[in-house]
C-alpha cells in the first residue's frame, strides 16, 4: 500500500516520544538524528487508520552517516502482562535523515495509538 500524503504537520507529542526514545540510545549517527527532530514534518500516513508515518526533515540540518537505511535500535513493544506486540522501526534516508516512523504489530488488530514509554519500555495497552 502507498503512503497517503497529507498536509505537512510537525510530529506530534507521542510521534516525538517514540522517537527521541529509538534516538536516546547511542550509535553512529544518533546525536545527529536528534537533532533534526526540531526539523522533522510528517508528509504522510501508512494507511487511513495508521499510525505509521513518513517523516521529511528540513534543511538546513545535520546530517548523519548510518551504514544502512534502518536506525539500529531493538524498538520491542510489550503489552502490561509483558507479551510482544510489535516493534518500533524508524527509517532514514540513505543513512542521513529521517524518513519514517513504522509501529510494524503482530497482533490480529492494527493499532489505533503509538506505545507510550513505561519505565524505559515501550508499552502498549492491551
């Protein structure tokens, strides 16, 4: 399924949580991802009921180096009795912005939220 364009907007209060929370851990290119969050826009949604995005990052900005599209940091999202629900996935641009924010669930339903951040843990209500 393609992307749905919408209107630009700036990431919203849950959107920027799960992200400086992926961003929080340290790698190659990761002060430098952070630092576009102040820069970031949604562009699109993944679907009508998504809360899976496409992110631009307007210039100027500093650019990160990331060896490969995907930001390299386990996103694992637990329900409250612990069972694994899905993953937060966050995408750059070759490497050196950010692209896109992807709550990939396993779960039967898709879900209507992004996770909220419980004791350092990414948690979904069940």
């Amino acid at each position: 399924m393609a992307p749905l364009p919408i209107d630009r907007r700036p990431l919203n209060a849950d959107e920027r949580a799960v992200l400086e929370h992926i961003l929080s851990g340290e790698f190659v290119g990761a002060s430098q991802l952070r630092s576009q969050l102040d820069h970031t826009e949604v562009i699109a949604v993944w679907g009508a009921d998504s809360v899976s995005v496409d992110l631009q990052v307007r210039e100027p900005c500093e650019h990160a180096a990331l060896p490969e599209a995907l930001v390299p940091v386990g996103g694992q999202v637990h329900d409250p009795s612990g069972a694994y629900v899905g993953e937060i996935l966050v995408w750059t641009d070759r490497g050196t912005t950010l692209a896109a924010l992807e709550f990939a669930w396993v779960t039967d339903e898709m879900p209507a939220s992004l996770p909220a951040i419980v004791d350092g843990r990414l948690s979904w209500p069940a």
